[in-house]
C-alpha cells in the first residue's frame, strides 16, 4: 500500500456517515446496536452461570455423552442442565 487514493477513499466514508447521520439512521442503528449488545451481555451471564455451577460441571461429560450417543436428546439434556443451574421454574 502506498497511500494513494486513501484520502479519497476516507472522504467516501465520511460521506457515508454524515448521510447516515443526517437521515438518523445512523443513530437508529447505535440503538438497535445497543439493544443487541443488551441482550448479548444477558446470554453471557447466564451462560457463565451454567458453567460455574459445580453440579453442572459434574454432569456435562455425562449428559454430552447421552446425547452423542443418541440416549438424550439435546432438547432434553439441555432442560436438565437448566434445572441444575436453578434456571427454570421448577
């Protein structure tokens, strides 16, 4: 890369993004991103409370195992690790 055409091509996107601004849709997406990004933290943290509890630790292997084998089905396997993990209202 030698550099040339690199100011035109940031102008390009400069552009893009005052059009995007001035439309505010550019704005719209941030909120919609921002909504995602919501979501995506509320899946990581009951995520990471899955892993971490030690009685799910205990039977991950086992209940992989059922399922590779065709003894569970995933359906199945994976209520079972959200009743161990308190994740269910039962």
């Amino acid at each position: 890369m030698e550099g040339r055409g690199l100011a035109e091509l940031w102008d390009t996107v400069e552009r893009h993004r005052q059009v995007l601004t001035g439309a505010g849709e550019f704005d719209a997406r941030r909120r919609d991103q921002q909504v995602d990004w919501t979501w995506q933290l509320v899946r990581d943290a009951v995520l990471d409370r899955v892993w971490s509890n030690p009685t799910v630790r205990k039977v991950r292997s086992e209940l992989e195992r059922r399922v590779r084998a065709g003894e569970l089905t995933p359906a199945l396997a994976a209520q079972q690790i959200l009743e161990i993990a308190n994740l269910t209202d039962r």
